[in-house]
C-alpha cells in the first residue's frame, strides 16, 4: 500500500502510527472473507481524510445551524440525488453515522415505546438492531421474530404472515445480516398491507448487489430502506435511510435533531464519490464477480463434504454448518487466523451453540473480489481452509499455509 505511508500520523505521533503500519501489513498480508467488510476506494478514503471534517453543519442543505455551509450544501445534496438514482427511491436522507443509526431513525420514526415490530431473529441471521435484547431495538420496543423453516434454511412467508396477524406489529423488518438468499421485498409488502404495518427493508449487506441489478430491488415495495454504504458498496463507514416522500419530514427530524447531531461531512463527501463510483459499468461487472466468486466459494466447499445453510447462495456469502466437521466457529477464526485467514463465527438457524461459540462461520467475497482474485485464487483459498482445518494442531503446516497465503495477496495488492 505505497500510498499510505502516513508520514505526517508518523512525525505527529509514532505510537499510533505503529498501529496504523501493523493494520495495513495485516490488511495486505491477509485474504479477508468477513462479508460485511470491503477495501474502500482511494478516493472515499482521500475524501474521509479531506477538511470537509472542520465543517459543522447542523441541519440539512440550503437550512442549517451554522454559516459557511454553502459548499458542503452542494455535496449533501448531490449525495442525495444519487442516491435517489441509484436506488431509485423518492426520497433519501444520508446523514446516519451507521447503518445501526439509519435503522433507529426508522424505529423513532414508526414506533412508540413499547410499540411491537416482527424481525428476523439474531441467531437466524437478523442484525442486533433488528429487536436483540442487548440493543435500543429490544430495549425500547417489543419485537417479535421470525427464523427460516427447518429443511429449507429459507425464509417461510406463511409464519411471517401469520405472527404478523397474531402479533398486530406496527412494523415489519426484512433484509438481513447472514442470510445467503435473495429477499422477496414483494411478497413482505403483500404481509405488510394485508397486516397493515409499514416495512422496512435493512439492504446494509446488499446494497451493492440491488444497485448493479444483480438482487431484486427493495423498491417500489418498502416504506422505508435502510443500508450500510461500507460493505458490497465500498463507500466509506456510514448508514443512509430511504423512504416514500409521505415520511421524508419524520424521517429527516429523527435524524437530526431526533437522534444525531451535526452530520460527518467529510463521511457524505465519500459516500457520494462512492455513489458515483457504484453507478458506472465496472462497478456492475465487480458485482457480477462477487457473486460468481461466492458461487465458487459454495461449490468448492460443498465438493469438500462441507455443509451450507440453505445449501449455497444467492448473493456475496455462504453460512457454514461445521458441527460435522466437529468445530465450533470459535477454534475455526482462531485457526484460520494463524494461516492468515481472516472470517467470523456465526450462529446458524437452530443453532445448539451460543453466539460466543457457534456451530458456523460466514464467509464472503466482496474483499479478495475488490483484489482482482477470481474462481482460480477462490479455489485455492477453500483448499487452503481446508487444509488449515485438517491439520489444525500441525502449527507447521498452519505456518506453511500462512506463507502460500502471504504469497498469493502478494499478488493482488488491494491499492
Ligand atoms: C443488516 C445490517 N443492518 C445494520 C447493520 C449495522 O451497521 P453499523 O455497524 O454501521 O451500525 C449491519 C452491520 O453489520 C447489518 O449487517
């Protein structure tokens, strides 16, 4: 990463600028497969690094709080038209400092406290913010939830339907944290009205996949979308919230004053360049890539013997059920870890495990896809998981791995 030598981090404060230098080595020098994560783009990092950082601008464009925002208006604004665009959505709001905040401006913007909504639970593949006991969205309101259907491992229309008449709630949530198949937006916005509950759908995983038209698109069936713009996106870290025009006043009040205050412009002027960026036909074929890279990734897995949920994908990820290999996720990520092999645990549906140990792990495709690597480098990367797997108590063979794997980021420099 030549460009990020950091010289003035360096001079200004040599302790964290060590920090700094071991996270870019260990970004170089690993084969990253946590799905939620990407490379930023050099100009989304440049402009998060740029002095749109000193500007307050409490308020929204052509209406804020402070002088001198007369500039940065422009950049909020063109955020938001292409966002409007790109999704095609009727209105669009791209302050949330997260993906988690994008989603508390639907919850405060719908709901009471106390108010019911239905969700997807955690441990089937939902997000904390979608009802978690340990989270504002659980704390606050009462949520009911749906999981998958046992054999299927996919989502089953009649249970949502039918707790979403039993349960009465206000709103309904759908798109999910590890869930490796496309989500039927249509079908929950037949539930929704039928129920009469507003939908939310959370896109913050899939964001990149519905703008390349490679996933159905939550619109025009949503009342509100909410999405992460760091993950199959490669924006900068941020959250931006989608809505018909008839909750554009609730929604902008909840967002701020309601629950942020001045907005991260340096993060809009990013998130606009990677808006542009994700309009162009190469971010199209990048998208069409990740996907046949996680096709690959299922396939040469499940020629392993391993099992998938669901049994494969339809999108960046697969979910993988280790319990006949006889691994929790835990010792997985702390094998893999000594290759060089960066993933997380993750519960699977009807999960005997605790979240803290886990019978699977998530693996995706947007980070090596980012690199340049394709079906040849995907095939090497499951060998070399499965080799770490078997010979998990030969440290020398896991140092071995480690090497090939140092050797093949070596060749796809991701900047
Ligand atoms: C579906 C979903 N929604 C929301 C979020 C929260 O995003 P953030 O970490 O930016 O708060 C995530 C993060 O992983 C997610 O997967």
């Amino acid at each position: 990463m030549e460009r990020m030598n950091y010289e003035d981090i360096k001079t200004a404060d040599p302790e964290v600028f060590k920090w700094i230098q071991k996270e870019v080595e260990r970004e170089e020098e690993t084969i990253n497969l946590i799905a939620s994560e990407n490379f930023a783009s050099l100009p989304v990092l440049s402009a998060q690094g740029s002095v749109l950082t000193n500007k307050y601008a409490e308020g929204y464009s052509f209406a804020r709080y402070y002088g001198g925002c007369q500039f940065i208006d422009q950049v909020e604004k063109i955020a938001i038209e292409r966002t409007k665009e790109l999704f095609n959505c009727e209105y669009a709001n791209v302050q949330p400092h997260s993906g988690s905040q994008a989603n508390m401006s639907v919850y405060f913007s719908t709901l009471k406290v106390g108010d019911a909504f239905l969700a997807m639970d955690l441990r089937a593949g939902g997000h904390l913010t979608h009802g978690s006991s340990v989270n504002f969205s659980g704390k606050f309101f009462k949520p009911y939830f749906y999981g998958v259907d046992k054999k299927t491992e996919t989502i089953d229309f009649n249970i949502v339907e039918d707790l979403a008449k039993k349960h009465k709630p206000k709103l309904i949530v759908c798109g999910y944290t590890a869930y490796p198949r496309k989500v039927d937006f249509k079908t929950f916005s037949e539930i929704a009205s039928r129920t009469e509950a507003y939908l939310l759908a959370d896109i913050a995983h899939i964001a990149g996949l519905v703008v390349a038209g490679l996933h159905p698109s939550p619109h025009p069936f949503t009342d509100f979308t909410t999405t992460t713009t760091h993950k199959t996106l490669r924006g900068p870290r941020g959250g931006i919230v989608m809505c018909k025009n008839k909750f554009a006043k609730q929604v902008d009040s909840t967002v701020f004053p309601g629950i942020q205050g001045g907005p991260l412009m340096h993060v809009i002027a990013a998130k606009a360049i990677a808006l542009h960026l994700a309009s162009t036909n190469e971010f199209k074929k990048y998208q069409e890539k990740v996907i046949a890279n996680a096709k690959v990734l299922a396939d040469s897995l499940k020629k392993l013997g391993y099992r998938l949920v669901s049994d494969g994908t339809d999108t960046h990820l697969v979910l993988v059920d280790l319990r006949p290999q006889g691994i929790t996720g835990k010792d997985t990520v702390e094998i893999l870890k000594k290759a060089n092999i960066c993933i997380n645990k993750n519960t699977i549906p009807f999960d005997p495990l605790s979240a803290k140990l886990t019978s699977g792990i998530r693996l995706g495709t947007p980070s090596v896809t980012t690199q340049g690597m394709g079906e040849k480098e995907i095939e090497l990367i499951v060998s070399f998981i499965h080799s770490a797997l078997t010979n998990r108590n030969d440290d020398k063979k896991l140092e071995q791995i480690r090497e090939e794997v140092k050797a093949l980021c070596k060749k796809f420099p991701p900047y």
